[in-house]
C-alpha cells in the first residue's frame, strides 16, 4: 500500500495535516484536541480499512490477483476474512503512528480502564464493516467505477458520517439517516473514550454493520472484474 501515492495520502498525510491543523486552529471550528484526535483515530480507520482496500482490491481482482488466490485452499469465506483482517493490521499500525502524533502534539486522553474496552470492540467490529463494504463494492464493480465510488463514499462518511465532527453537531432533520451509520458509530466510541466517557450502544450498531457487510461481501464478490 506505501507504494501507492494516493493511498499514502489518504493513510497518513491528510489524517496527519488534520492533526497539526487543528492543534493550532481546531477551537475555531469547535474541535479541541480532545475530540480531533480520536475522530482522526476513526478517520484512519475509514480510510485505511475501505478506501484504500476498495481500490487496491478492485485492482488486483482487474489484473487477475484475485482469480489467482482463489485457487488457494482457503475458500472465499477465508480470502475475504484474510484480506479483512490484512488491512486491519496495516490500520493499526497507522493508528499508533497517529496516537504518537497526536500525544508529540498535546493530547491527553482521558480514558478509564472501563472506557477502554467499548473502544476496542468498536474499532475492532468497524474494521470489519468497512472491510467487508471494500470487498462487496471492489468484488462486484469494474475497477475504475470502484476507484471513484471508493473515493466519493470515502468523502461523503468524512462530511457527513460523524467522523470528524460530533453527532451532535448536525442539523436535528438529518440525523437519524447519521445515527445509523457505523462511521458514527465509531467516531462517537472513540470521542467518549477519549474524554473518560463509556459508550456501549456503537457496539450494537457496528455488530449488526459487520454481520451484514459480511453477508453481502460474501454473496456479491466475484474473482474475476
């Protein structure tokens, strides 16, 4: 993935410029270092575990990698969840780098050991959601149209999937399509963890999120673009 310039940007270099930004202009936008670095925490997450896995995997199945590995022992039910879990890897990693940038920067997460457990299944359950979402849009769409609807959804959940900003901070009428959204989910798991407070109800959310991507990325998922 470090190869690919596009997603390098999209895995550090905007989560990182967003940081330093707001470090010095978040209270101008109503986001203190409290919130911003755990929303770039779900940020992260997002674009690690669906965008970049969306067009890299949409790629590979054009160039027949897909069809190659699907020859393996393993089945499609071990591929998808293998691919999944690769990008989980590779989203953590980008995590800790972030959680040092943002602690080089000031930020103090305020966390108690009961907060931090919510926290960890939520990231855990939303890098499956997204993963699945990747692998049921790159496996059943022609590489360029996964590419632009990768980077469209990709910018759609950063404006208006609570990532970023809190729920809470949309206008009332649109947020119950926002509520549902495992993007909120996420971001508001990793906001109340990172000001000491525990929120289980994400939990639910992401669970329900990743059984039916998982379904779906199962059922629609082809070998060959």
């Amino acid at each position: 993935m470090m190869r690919n310039g596009e997603q390098l940007l999209l895995a550090l270099v905007i989560p990182i410029g967003i940081l330093v930004a707001g470090r010095f202009l978040g209270d101008r936008v109503g986001l203190t270092m409290d919130l911003l670095a755990p929303s770039i925490l779900a940020l992260a997450i997002w674009s690690t575990c669906f965008t970049s896995q969306a067009i890299m995997t949409g790629f590979e199945r054009r160039y027949g990698v897909m069809e190659r590995l699907s020859a393996t022992p393993l089945g499609r039910s071990g591929l998808l969840a293998g691919k999944a879990m690769s990008y989980s890897v590779i989203s953590l990693a980008q995590v800790v780098l972030l959680v040092i940038v943002s602690l080089i920067l000031g930020w103090r997460p305020h966390g108690s050991a009961l907060a931090w457990l919510p926290a960890l299944v939520s990231v855990v359950l939303a890098m499956s959601a997204f993963s699945f979402l990747a692998l049921a849009m790159a496996g059943s769409l022609k590489a360029e149209v996964t590419l632009g609807l990768a980077n469209l959804v990709y910018i759609v959940g950063l404006v208006a999937g609570a990532i970023l900003w809190p729920f809470a901070d949309y206008p009332e009428a649109i947020r119950p399509v926002i509520a549902v959204l495992p993007t909120t989910a996420l971001g508001e798991s990793l906001r109340a963890w990172g000001v000491g407070q525990t929120l289980w109800w994400p939990l639910a959310s992401l669970l329900i999120w990743a059984l039916l991507l998982g379904l779906l990325a199962r059922k629609v998922f082809k070998w060959i673009s």
